[in-house]
C-alpha cells in the first residue's frame, strides 16, 4: 500500500473520532472555557445582528464570529456554546481535504479524483494535537489554518485572484496571516520560475539562480539575490490581488492604530529571538516520525547532519558562530511573559518551570540540539527541492514569531503544518508511526483536559 493511497475509510474515521471527541467536550465542559467566555459572547452578539458592540478584551479579527453567523443562517442552528464549537469542528473537518492537494501539489503527483477520498497523510496531519485540540474549543486556530492552507495551495495553482481572496479572509481571523498572505505568492513565483519553459522559437526567459537545496552553498544564496531583479518583471502582474490584500491590512493597521485589537497592553510586540529556536524544538518533538522515515534512514540522517555541523573546518567554524549568536540571543532576548509564569493551566508553564528554569544554563545546553534539528529538516525539506523553496518557510516564519513575546503553541500551528507537508518521501511506516504519535498525545491531552480538572486551577489545556 502506498503512503499516498487515498481511501474514505480515513476520513471516515476521522470525522467519527471528531464528532466524538467535541460530544464529549460539550457534555464535561458545559461552560466556556478559557479565551471562550470573550469569544462566545461576542459571536451571540453577531447572531442577534448587534455588529457594533465588541469586547475590548478580544485581540482578534471578527471572521469566526461571521463564520458562525453564516453558518447559523445556512443550517438553521443556534448560537449556544454546543453550536458555536461546530465551526472549528467544520473547519477541523475540512482540514484533510485542504491538505491532500497540498501534499499532492509538493510530492508532484496528481491528487485523488474525489476530495471525499483524502490521502491518509492529510488525515494524520489532520490529528496534529495543537489544531485537533482546538477543533473542539471555539478558538479562531482551525479556521485560520484551513484558511491559510488553501490560500497557499490556490497561489501554487496559479489562482492568484482566488488565494488572494482566501488570503484576506485568513486575515479576519489572525491578523499575522497576512505574513502567510505573502508566502503564498512568494512560493508560487518560486515554484513558477522553476518549472517555468521557453517557448519555442522565441528568446528564452532570464532565469533565477537556484539551485537543489541539498547542493547548494552560501555563495548560490548570494548569487540568487543578484539575479532575482531580472526576474521581477515576469512576476510582478502576479502581485497585483496580493498588493491589494496589502494594501487593505495597511489601511486597518492605520485605522486601529496597530495591529493588535482590543487588549494593545498585553500584547506588545517584542523582539523575541528565542521564539525561534522555540519553534524548531517544538517541531521535532512532534514531527520526529517524518524526520526519521526517509528514503535513506535515520542513520543516514545523522551522519548528514553531522557533516553539516562538523563535517569540515567551514561546517565546524560555521557552527561554532551560530551558537555563539543564538547563545547571546537567548542571553539578550529571552522574555518571561507574565502569563507564561502565572497561568498553570497550560503545559508551557510547566515546560518552563521545569525544563528552562531548571539550570541557568539549560536554555544554552540547548542550542547545540537546536541547529542540529534545524539541519535535520532543512536535509528532510531539501530532498527534490531548490535552495529558495527551502529558505523561504523560514523567512516568513521570522516575522511570524519574533515579535512575539509569549511562548504558545498555537503560534507553531501554521508555521509547522506548512513545514511538515513539504516532507515528500515519508514512507508508509512513517505516516503510521506518526499518526500513532499524535492519537497518544491527543488521547493523553484530552483525557486530562476533560477528566482531570483539578479545584481551584481548572482545566489542563495547550
């Protein structure tokens, strides 16, 4: 059986699992939790046509609470807390059919024929425990995410107009998808001019260095910088849907005077280095199967990555100056936010009490095993991809994080979704391995949110 095998039985089984998971959600926790007691009055308020009355508290866009209301218009629903956990239920539903085409799209093969057939990796990618986890809250994650994953997938077919829009609607519902907005296009124009063709009998077309991300060293990033301004011109028409989707988040950060809504005092943004390193430990613990499982094997993995930290006196000079940087970063940089250190309702808290905060130096120990994940999924991404396609996922995800001074993961959601689908030679195994990996730690996660609740703390969440 192949890992890219299509079959309804998955889905199937997803949905059912969904459907039983947010029953049991809606008969423990009768009252909303949480970020839900700001949302779910706010969304009530739209159900009964009061569009002007907003809760200062709310940092986010109105788009789940529209979505809800359309929804409500749609199927006749109500707009109590049960009803409402159905749009991100929704979205978490539709979240295999988003991805199929996105991992068929990166693997350059054709997607199943029905998108009632969704590939098994889509649907275990689904299962990823941060997006599954607030499938079931009412929380603006699992919308956000379909919405950005179809913005991508839209702009890689060439349907700029239609990615743009999708693109401004992913913006209704965090405003920093407007950083994912402009991947979206800058991947699409990457992709475009490398499979790009002369036409026949006429001059052929200036070509962008880039060459395969596995082969390629600093000297060809240089060089791609240089040769990027011959290509602009046959990029820039493809820009104009996204510029106006700019130029509309321009006119709203003008017009709310920053990008933050209601609550500016507890969300100002930062300059948090660590964040990033943050990111790449969290994606490892979580996307370890897909690391592991490629063509080549683990053993292979290690010794490449290895070679890459110490492999020459440039790799071992190389590595020595990154740490010494991101030592000095995590010196400088690092930011203890308040609820991080007060709110002992989420893992975090307990992730920093007893990991970071164990030893001063902790954090720096660390920083060896940072660079060698980053290298272990830049090998992983790099297999059949050029060095801008590996580059630019990293790019976005630096103004995605940086000014971001709380340690969430909710913030990794997107930025690891667009990572773990560029993995294209998963074998079987791999996939299996991996979803057994999310189903324990969803299952884990869930029974302790909803069976573990402990007096006077309340319940254990992401």
């Amino acid at each position: 059986m192949s890992s890219t095998q299509a079959a309804p039985t998955y889905y199937v089984v997803f949905v059912t699992i969904a459907v039983l998971a947010l029953k049991a959600v809606n008969e423990e926790v009768t009252e909303p939790y949480m970020d839900e007691p700001f949302h779910v009055p706010q969304a009530q308020a739209y159900c009964n046509g009061d569009y002007w009355t907003w809760d200062p508290k709310i940092t986010t866009p109105p788009g789940l609470y529209v979505l809800s209301v359309i929804l409500k218009k749609v199927f006749m629903l109500k707009c109590n807390l049960s009803m409402l956990r159905l749009t991100p239920l929704l979205a978490l539903m539709c979240l295999p059919i988003a991805l199929t085409p996105l991992l068929s799209y990166h693997k350059r093969e054709r997607p199943p024929p029905s998108i009632a057939t969704p590939l098994l990796e889509s649907v275990v990618l689904a299962f990823f425990p941060i997006g599954w986890f607030f499938g079931f809250l009412y929380y603006t994650e699992v919308p956000s995410l379909v919405s950005v994953v179809s913005t991508v997938l839209l702009a890689m077919q060439g349907r700029h107009w239609l990615a743009a829009s999708i693109g401004l609607v992913s913006c209704t519902f965090r405003q920093n998808n407007i950083i994912w907005v402009l991947y979206a296009y800058a991947l699409s124009q990457v992709l475009y001019l490398r499979f790009r063709r002369a036409v026949p009998n006429e001059k052929p077309p200036p070509r962008l260095h880039d060459p395969p991300a596995l082969e390629a060293s600093p000297a060809d990033l240089v060089r791609s910088i240089l040769t990027a301004p011959r290509v602009l011109p046959d990029i820039l028409l493809n820009f104009v849907p996204y510029a106006l989707v700019l130029g509309a988040f321009g006119a709203f950060v003008v017009w709310n005077e920053g990008i933050v809504l209601g609550d500016k005092a507890n969300h100002v943004p930062a300059f948090h280095v660590p964040q990033l390193y943050y990111f790449i430990g969290f994606a490892t613990a979580f996307g370890w199967p897909a690391l592991v499982s490629g063509r080549k094997g683990i053993s292979t993995l290690g010794r490449d990555v290895y070679a890459r930290m110490f492999g020459n006196k440039r790799n071992i000079a190389a590595t020595c100056v990154a740490s010494a940087i991101m030592c000095f970063t995590i010196y400088k940089f690092t930011i203890q936010h308040p609820f991080l250190l007060s709110d002992n309702r989420h893992y975090t808290f307990y992730i920093w009490r007893r990991v970071f905060l164990l030893h001063p130096l902790v954090p720096y120990v660390l920083v060896p095993g940072y660079i060698a994940c980053a290298w272990a999924w830049y090998l992983r991404i790099g297999y059949d991809q050029t060095l801008l396609q590996n580059l630019l996922l990293p790019v976005f995800v630096v103004p995605t994080l940086l000014p971001t001074p709380l340690l969430e993961p909710r913030y990794f959601l997107i930025p690891y979704i667009l990572l773990r689908a560029q993995v294209k030679d998963v074998r079987l195994w791999g996939i299996v391995v991996e979803g057994l990996w999310y189903l324990a730690i969803n299952a884990a996660t869930m029974y302790v949110f909803l069976y573990k609740e402990r007096v006077g703390v309340g319940r254990f969440m992401w």
